[in-house]
C-alpha cells in the first residue's frame, strides 16, 4: 500500500446489524480486508444511537441522532477519508460533515432507492432520483459494483463513477455431497435466498409451475403474507453460515426473481455452491452470468429454471471463484486514492469477466 494513501478510513453506514442484506455483508468482508492490507477502519452506524424501526419495513432500524453527535463519532475515528455506504439520516449528516469540514469522501450505490421508496409510497421516481443523485454527486465518487449499474446511473447525470466488485468465502460456500442434503423434499429442489419483500418480486419464483419442491431461505416484511397464500413452499426463516451454505448446496437451481437488485450478492453464493441461476435477463444477473454458462437468463423465469436443471454445477463453482474480497479491498482502496487526488481512475481496470477475481 502506497505510503500516502489514507490508512484511517470511517465508514458511515445506515444498513448494519441486525439488518441481513447484501450491503451488510459487502461492508463486512471489505473492513476485513482492508484490516489485512494494512488500513484502519472504524464505524458510524445505527448501533452507536437510539433508533426507530423504518414505516412498512420494521427490521430496517432509523437512526435517531443530531448532526452534532454524528459529527462527533465521526471525529473520533480521526479519519483522513470517509466513506458514506447509504443515503439514509446517518449518511445525510455525514455527508454535510464532509462538506463542511472539507473532507474527501466517496458514497457507494448498493439499493435502487427510487424504487424501492416507489413501490412502498405514492412517490414519483424522478423526484426520488433527483434527490439520490444530488446526494451522490457531492463526493469524489460514488462506487457502483456493475458496468450495467454505471451505464444506467450515468444516464441518470451520475457523476464520477468508480467501480467496487464483490468476493465470496469459496471456503464456506462449496459443493457438497447430496447425502448430506438438509431438505428432506421432493426433487428438483429451486430455491430463493434474500430478503422476503415486496421489492424483491418473490411472487413470479413461487407462482412458477415446476416440478419438485420450492425453498425461500430468508426473512422479511412480505414473509407472514407469503407463506398464507404459498403453503406448498418451505419458508425457513433467515440463515446464517455454515447453516445457510447447507441450504444452498441441498438445492438443484438457484431462481432469482428480482429485477431491481443492482447486484445480488446472493448469485455468487448460489454459484459458489455449485448451483446454476435462473434469473431475469436484468442487472445483476447479466452482469455476473451473462454468457458464462453458468446460468439461464430469460423473460421466461419458468423456461430458465427448468433449462438451468442442465447446466454443469462445476461451471457454476469456477465462475464464483473469479470473484475475490481481496481484490474487491484492493479496489475500494484504489478509490481512496482517486479520491484524495493521489491516482486516477484509469489506474484501475474496468470489470470485465476478465478481471473480476
């Protein structure tokens, strides 16, 4: 690591325990990396202030904080860079702090906000995307993991796009004999790993007509709803390691529904564990799967699920092992040093299926 590249970074999250999302995860594997090459991260999230759960998705915790107290937390890490990972109260504050103090930061697009505040509440998405893109466009950069995600929000007047993959524990999640399956139900077994919400579009997976058995590993707002109107499905409540890497392994196909992820942390676990995906020809998928034979994209969900049952597991392993939390630091860390006016972003590659590892 170069000798004058910020070693004390702050990161400001909205998205933290008990929360499970992919913004949680990407954050975790990426402080620990960053540990180990040498950086010091430290936190500001909801757990450091009283909190309230957010209107129609009461597991998404609020934080109840004043810009001073923000502030202060933000100035006890010392930091020389601050990254600010959501658009939510502590983000905003954050943000101002940075403005003010002129403080080098970047943000970093996990969640089609828009769409998702559009889907709960009569809110234009072109007022909501104004709004998100002013938040964005006030740092060094804000960091999107796809090519597909950069190109739409550069449509958008999105500027200084940088580029931030994501890495999967290939340890954790592996193939594992069927003897050991943790279902005891009929085959083909299609399953869904996620959040169980409205935005994630679970409904087109579970009104699917496949043979076999259908699984949804996860917790969530719509989940009571869901599992009324689907009592043929096995909803298992959320999972958590060696626990949920089971679960994966103990399914044929992978099914992903949602077109509005921008880009499923969950398809690299799927695939690790050697499951082929049936998702929507949308970002994410496309950006992960697309061409690579290890996964069916199609219009027709129904169609990719059944064509998925045919693929090699194996060619599912190998494309998740192109993917690396080290080398998703080592990128998050590149980005400090654009940000702090000590590299440019030519200096790293764009993420191509080439380079992804």
């Amino acid at each position: 690591m170069s000798a004058s590249l910020p070693t004390r970074i702050t990161v400001v999250t909205d998205a933290w325990h008990p929360q499970v999302n992919g913004v949680v995860r990407s954050i975790e594997r990426t402080n620990l990396e960053l540990g180990r090459l040498g950086a010091e991260v430290t936190m500001v999230t909801p757990a450091s202030f009283r909190t309230l759960p957010m209107p129609s998705y009461p597991e998404i915790r609020l934080a109840i904080a004043s810009y001073r107290t923000v502030a202060r937390e933000i100035e006890r890490g010392q930091p020389a860079y601050v990254h600010i990972a959501t658009e939510g109260p502590l983000g905003l504050k954050a943000r101002r702090w940075c403005r003010r103090h002129g403080m080098p930061f970047t943000t970093s697009y996990h969640t089609r906000f828009p769409e998702y505040v559009s889907a709960r509440f009569p809110v234009p998405q072109r007022l909501l995307y104004a709004l998100v893109r002013r938040f964005h466009n006030g740092g060094a950069g804000c960091m999107v993991a796809t090519e597909s995600l950069a190109r739409e929000l550069e449509a958008r007047g999105f500027r200084n796009l940088m580029h931030w993959s994501r890495g999967i524990d290939a340890d954790l999640f592996r193939p594992r004999p069927q003897a050991e399956s943790v279902f005891d139900l009929p085959r083909p077994i299609f399953i869904n790993v996620g959040r169980v919400a409205v935005e994630k579009n679970l409904e087109a997976f579970l009104d699917l007509d496949l043979p076999g058995s259908k699984v949804v590993v996860g917790d969530g707002p719509a989940r009571a709803s869901l599992e009324r109107h689907y009592p043929a499905v096995t909803f298992t409540g959320a999972l958590f390691g060696e626990a949920l890497a089971r679960a994966y392994a103990s399914a044929d196909v992978f099914v992903f529904p949602s077109r509005t992820d921008t880009f499923g942390n969950v398809l690299l676990e799927a695939l690790s564990s050697g499951l082929p995906v049936a998702a929507y020809p949308v970002m994410g998928p496309i950006d992960i799967v697309g061409g690579t034979g290890a996964g069916v994209l199609d219009e027709n969900l129904g169609r990719a699920a059944l064509a998925a049952l045919d693929l090699d597991r194996e060619a599912a392993r190998q494309l998740a092992l192109q993917y690396s939390w080290r080398r998703a630091a080592e990128q998050f860390l590149v980005n400090v040093r654009v940000a702090n006016g000590e590299a440019r972003p030519a200096d790293w590659p764009p993420i191509t299926q080439e380079n992804r590892a």
